[in-house]
C-alpha cells in the first residue's frame, strides 16, 4: 500500500513537473526588424508528463488590433518528420525570413494577415521536439495523430484566450495523412460529454499526399512538362511506375527492373532540376546548406527543396540560411528553443526520428470522405510546378471524392485571381444542408507554384488562404 501511495506521489510530482508548458513571449528575434505589432510565442507543450515529451511549437499572433477577433490556424510540414519552423514559419508564410547577415526580412504576405498563426514541430524528433524516453522517437501516423490531439488539448489550456476560436488545420504534402487523421480524433474528440469542443472548422492540404496508387504518378506530367522522353513514359507506363517504385523502397526490396527505369528518368530530369518545382534554379552562392543537408528517409518528400529557391523571390538561397539562423544558439535562447541542450544540430528533416515508412502506402482518400460527410469542408491545392504529388493526380482525388459523395459543382473549372492577375484554376463542390446551398470540396491550382506552395507563390497564396477563412470561392475574373 505505502510503495502504491509513493508511485502515485511521484506521478503526481512528475505531472507538475513536466506539464509547465514552458510557454514564453519572444520579446524579439535576432535581426528582427523594428515596429513589429504583433506578438510571438515560442516554447513546448508537453504531451506526456511521465515521459518527459515535449513537442515544440512557434506562435504568431495575428497582425491586428485584436487578435482575438481573428481565427487560429495550426500548420504542419510533411515528410514524414520535417520541420514546420523551418519550412512553414521560415520559408512559407510566417511573418519573417532570414536574409543577409542573419537579419530578419518582413514577409509582407504572411498568413499572420489574416490569422492567427501556430507552427508545431511533430512529432517527437523532428526539429526542437524531444522525449526523455528513448522509444518516444520511434512514430507511426497512428501515434502523430494522438499526440498532435494532445498538443492542440494542452496548448489551449496554455492560451486559453483562443478557446473560443475558429480552428483551422493547413499543411502540405505529408500533412495529407497528419491533419486529416488528427480532424477525426478532434471531431472524435467533441462528441465527448462534459468537453468544451475545439471549434474545428475547416482544412487545407497543398500537394498532399493521400492515396500512393494515385498521388505520386508522375510519367505524363513529366513527359508533358518535356522532363522525360516518350520511351522513359512508355517505361513507366509499362514497367514500373512511381507508387510501385516507393511500395518497393517501402518494404525493403529492390527489383532492377524498377531501378533501372527510375535512373533512367531520374538522369533524364537532371541533379540540377528538383521534382518539387521544375522551375527552380540552384542557389549558386551559398555553402550553408552542404553543413546542415538533409539526411535519411525523411527526406522523401522534402529532399531538394533545401537546396534550391526561385529567382523571383527577394532572397535566392533562402532555404540555405535557415538551418544556419535557427541554429545560431542566441536565434534559440529568443525563441525558448533547444532547452535540453539536443545533441545534435537543427534541420530541415534531420533529427533522430524513426517514422513507420510502411504508413507511406495508407489510403486516406475514405477517412477525407469521412471528414466531410461530418460537415468538415476541405480545400485541396496543388503547385503546378509540383512534379512529386503533380496536380492532375489530386484533381483526380477531388473529382473521384465529388462523385462518391455525390456533391455538385457550385462553380465551373475556371480561372481564379490574385489582384488582376490569373492565380490559377478552381473548382468547387457542395451540397443542400439545412436549405443551404453547403461548399464542401474545393480542387485549386496556384499557378508557377512549387510543392511547397507559399514559398514560390506567396501572393497568390495568401489570396487563396483569405478565401479558405472565409468559406467563399476563390476570386473569378468579374470579381
């Protein structure tokens, strides 16, 4: 009885111990430029106490007299076990980039416009995320979701002013299984009695991947795009096409048949060309990136993009000055980050993190279904230099889904705006609900966008991000 008393004890002493979330204002980042209004936040969220697991997150209050009055949106970055700091906060659409000399340069399309912004790095390993169990590295989809319903629990309880917002789930390419497999535990969740609900409203996944026999076919974008040759496609076609070619990598085979198919189209492409944008250039002027390079499977989705940048965006090599910004050790003490002191250094995909490859091949094409069958409308968006998980394959998912759910067109294929200019092409679907005419799926394109969406077309991507808050269709010409 007397060991039972003092296990409970200890538990309870390790529950206080470990579930002080550590939650601190970031007065300012290094470089940070003056007459900034809006308020940042930077710490852990602790999601199991006896474990010591703390995942880490960035918030950015909304850029507004009252943030309050703004909804909440949590990002997440794929791989599986990339950096949403890195890539999403960093490089995509938080408020700031790094530029010359570590000095901080206003992102002036910064989703914090229009949002609440919070930027989670999941799960355990993935950046600034850590465990002080030695088995809290090893990550299933499974697990990514259940501990991700815990951070958006207990960050809550930390801010809990946003309790009452609207909640929104963004991300990109292997966010495709995170954010729709956490959306069902949180509807899972609000059906619970004596809960105060999260108030999810909606979710938006860029290039995602959701269904291997369908999302990653890539021979006839390629072919049509003049990266392959006719006799690479009839290969591909023939042969061995990419969802067979990972399925194998997946499961540890390796048939020559499918090697010597994809070296063949892998050396027609060119190390120069990235499939994540097939307009990229390489950043030329640069060394930062070869120190901190990505490393292992978890560069799957993300391998090239922290390499290359395009010419257009203000700084060239942004994704090489990241790891070297965020490892800079005053960058951390500003951001409450690396309080353990990690033995290792921060990257974009790098970190002791082993994720279950063999979730690479779920379906999650029912569970999307499922999510709107609950009233959850979902936008899909692809950047249509995107090569990796090209847009004709989530077109594909979006129509296939339409049909299922036997949803109407509310809007004819066509064209939607940024300011004067085409941002790319849309359609959306809905239903009678309640006497309402309900927009439930929307398929958009972001034309000359990468995979990694907000980064090469940050107008355009900020125009469709006001619409997504909004529930309104994407601007069309006469509008």
């Amino acid at each position: 009885m007397a060991s039972g008393f003092i296990l409970e004890v200890i538990s309870l002493f390790l529950f206080f111990l470990y579930s002080k979330s550590f939650a601190e204002l970031i007065t300012s980042l290094p470089g940070q430029p003056a007459n900034v209004y809006f308020k940042q936040y930077g710490g852990y969220i602790v999601t199991d106490a006896q474990h010591g697991r703390a995942l880490f997150y960035y918030f950015v209050e909304a850029e507004t007299a009252d943030p309050l009055l703004r909804p909440l949106t949590l990002w997440f970055n794929g791989g599986p076990g990339c950096s949403s700091l890195g890539f999403g906060a960093f490089m995509e659409n938080g408020p700031f980039q790094p530029g010359e000399n570590g000095i901080l340069v206003k992102n002036k399309h910064s989703w914090n416009l229009e949002s609440n912004m919070l930027y989670v790095e999941s799960p355990i390993g993935v950046g600034f995320s850590y465990s002080n169990t030695s088995s809290d590295y090893i990550w299933n989809d499974t697990k990514t979701a259940e501990d991700n319903l815990r951070f958006v629990i207990n960050w809550l309880e930390e801010f809990p002013n946003y309790k009452d917002s609207e909640l929104f789930l963004t991300g990109e390419s292997y966010a495709g299984h995170y954010i729709p497999q956490l959306a069902a535990l949180i509807v899972e969740y609000n059906q619970k009695p004596n809960i105060r609900p999260i108030k999810l409203k909606s979710i938006a996944l860029g290039n995602p991947l959701l269904d291997l026999d369908i999302s990653v076919l890539a021979g006839d974008y390629l072919w049509a795009h003049g990266a392959i040759s006719d006799h690479s496609l009839m290969l591909e076609k023939t042969v061995c096409n990419y969802s067979k070619f990972l399925r194998e990598y997946i499961h540890g085979q390796s048939s020559e048949d499918c090697n010597n198919v994809f070296n063949r189209i892998f050396n027609e492409i060119g190390k120069d060309v990235g499939q994540d944008d097939l307009l990229l250039p390489i950043c030329l002027s640069s060394n930062s990136a070869q120190q901190f390079k990505l490393k292992g499977q978890r560069g799957t989705i993300h391998a090239a993009i922290a390499r290359r940048t395009r010419e257009t965006i203000p700084d060239p090599c942004l994704p090489d000055r990241i790891p070297t910004y965020l490892n800079n050790p005053q960058v951390q003490k500003a951001l409450h980050a690396n309080t353990t002191h990690l033995p290792y250094h921060w990257g974009f995909c790098a970190g002791p993190l082993q994720y279950q490859t063999d979730n690479l091949d779920m379906n999650l094409i029912p569970l999307i279904e499922h999510l709107i069958e609950e009233g959850i409308p979902i936008l899909l968006f692809s950047g249509d230099q995107d090569a990796i998980i090209p847009l004709t394959q989530t077109r594909i998912i979006a129509n296939n889904v339409a049909k299922d759910l036997k949803l109407v067109p509310f809007t004819e294929y066509g064209n939607w705006y940024d300011k004067k200019q085409v941002g790319g092409w849309s359609q959306s679907f809905g239903a009678l609900r309640e006497g309402k005419n309900v927009t439930l799926l929307t398929f958009a394109t972001v034309r000359g966008a990468a995979h990694e969406v907000p980064f090469t077309s940050p107008s355009q991507a900020l125009t469709m991000f006001k619409s997504f808050l909004s529930g309104s269709p994407l601007p069309r010409p006469h509008e």
